[in-house]
C-alpha cells in the first residue's frame, strides 16, 4: 500500500524525469501516471511507474519510468492454453538501465533489494544504454534496474487478456492499494 | 528510382531531423535507414525515410522520417481471409504533421501533391501535436503530410506476413530502385 500523499510525490517525480529526458507527453498523459508498488510497501525499493500509451485488443505500448535505484521485481509472462502469451519489446529511452536474465551470474552495477535474495534467481547482467532493445518471449524470466539518475524505458508488446504475469515473489499482488495517510 | 548519391544525401537528411528532434539511436540504427519512393522518381514530394526499430512475427515499431513538404501517399492496411490485418498505431514525436481520413472536406494547411489529385481522396485533415495518437484499423484509409519543419513519428503495429499494403495510385510500387547515375 501507499499512502495518498506519496503517490502524488512519486507520480511528480516520474514527471521530473520525464522532463529531464526531455520526453514530450500530451498534458492528458501527464495526468495518468501509474504508481505500482506490486502490494510489496516498499516503493523506492520495489516498484515502477507505468503511463500507458496505448492499448488495444493486439497492441500496447507502455512509458515504464524507474526512480533511482528502483527494481521492478523478477517476473515473467506465461503462455496459457491456446494464448502464446505476451511478446515484449524492451527499449532503452534514458538513464542508467539494467536489466537481469538467464545466464552466467556478471552482476556488477546492479544489486538485490535488501532481504530478497530468494525471489531474484537471475543475476546476468545487461547494461542498456538508450537505443538498446530486448525482445522478451513469453515465458522469459527478467527483472531490471535503475541506477543513480533512474531510468526510463519504453515497453512494447502483444496485448493478451484473460492471463497474468507471474512473479518469483509470492507476496507479490498487482493491485496497488492507495491509502488516505 | 533514386540516384544512389541522392539516397545518400536524403539519408543524412533524415539523420539531421533526428538529431535536431534530439532522438537518440543506436550507432546500428543511424545506418539502416531506408528511404523509399514508391517507385514514383519524387523523392522529395512522395515518399518517407523509414527506420525498423523492432520486427518480429507478431508485433513491429518504426519510426518514421518526413522531410519537409514530403507526402506519404494514401494506403491503407487490408484484410485477407482469416487474417484480420495489420492495425496501426501512429504517435506524432517532432515537427509539423497532418493526417487525412475520411470526413469532412476541411483541408486547410496540407496540399495534395501537384496533378495527383486523383490519388489522394481524403480531405480530412488532423493536425498531430508530439504525443497526439491515431489508431488505424485495417482497411482504413490514410495519408499524411509533413509542413515546414519536416516530421518524426512512431508507426507501432501488429506485424502480418503475406499480405502488402494497398495504395490508391496504381503507379506505386514498393520497391524503391536505387541507380548508380
């Protein structure tokens, strides 16, 4: 959960991001940042901010904001039954990136939130720098990372309805509980 | 057909409005633009510089380079059978752009190009600001124009094999052939 007050503070920290990175928003999209905590109450730690751009039956596109030293917890997008799952295309827009999958553990900039270890299996390291891309098939496992300055990244994918991600954490929940104080 | 050496300086061109709108690429990217003619030999009244940013079977995003006064000719994204077509999202990113639908006559700051005016039947105009969307289902119909500053824009799209784009000139063709002189 999060109190109300901190929400707003960390939508407008989103915003001064954005700005510094000199990403231009339609003022409609400036109101409508996303605060996810992922039911974990700890948002500086674990967490993102999400502005959707756009969303259809087949198509979304998704700003994904990081403040510093933010992790977005480990997760992947599973395939259900005849629904291939989600297709993600990761871009690297700004600031100090990371991201962690599969593969020989080269872990040097990044870190675990504290006490987390268990639910952070992937520790190969990949430092994005702007422009950089991944292509997430469904089922990969991934985490990412921001460093001092925060980052900002674009996530396009397929849209898939009527399935979930799924996270390593089991704590985890994908409703966001805003509090009054 | 493009002169190989005018490929070249159109190329760069499309660099320097990406530069001026202060997008960042990868050092791969600035050398895979591609400029096509639509095998109509005028370059700077008919065609687009296009940059593949991603591409796999279900899902692809560009971004697309309009010098100024330059015109993409109206087409449009059909279905085949079982294949519902490719949908489209457009985001304006920098510049001067104008889109045409279908409705009213309200043409105001665009032009068609001169003597096509059998080939553009929309009049429609809608001025895109950075961060302005349009969402286009297939079969819809649409061209769009840059003003005087040029314009950069986003094409994300569901990825469809098999089937092209459908243009209202007859004379186009897709490929666009490059000469030595």
């Amino acid at each position: 959960m999060i109190v109300k007050k901190v929400y707003s503070i960390i939508q407008q920290k989103a915003l001064d991001l954005i700005d510094k990175a000199g990403i231009v928003l339609t003022m409609e999209e400036r109101g409508k940042i996303v605060v996810a905590d992922f039911g974990l109450s700890n948002i500086y730690e674990e967490g993102i901010q999400i502005l959707t751009l756009f969303e259809t039956e087949r198509i979304a596109g998704k700003l994904l904001i990081l403040l510093p030293g933010q992790t977005e917890p480990e997760h992947w997008h599973p395939s259900v039954g005849n629904d291939p799952g989600k297709q993600e295309i990761i871009r690297a827009l700004w600031g100090d990136l990371r991201f962690y999958v599969s593969g020989e553990d080269n872990m040097n900039a990044g870190f675990i939130p504290k006490g987390k270890e268990e639910f952070y299996s992937l520790r190969h390291e990949i430092i994005m720098s702007p422009g950089d891309q991944l292509i997430f098939d469904p089922g990969i496992k991934h985490w990412f990372q921001a460093g001092h300055e925060g980052a900002l990244l674009y996530s396009f994918s397929t849209t898939v309805r009527d399935t979930m991600d799924r996270f390593t954490d089991p704590n985890i929940e994908r409703i966001t509980k805003i509090i009054e104080d």
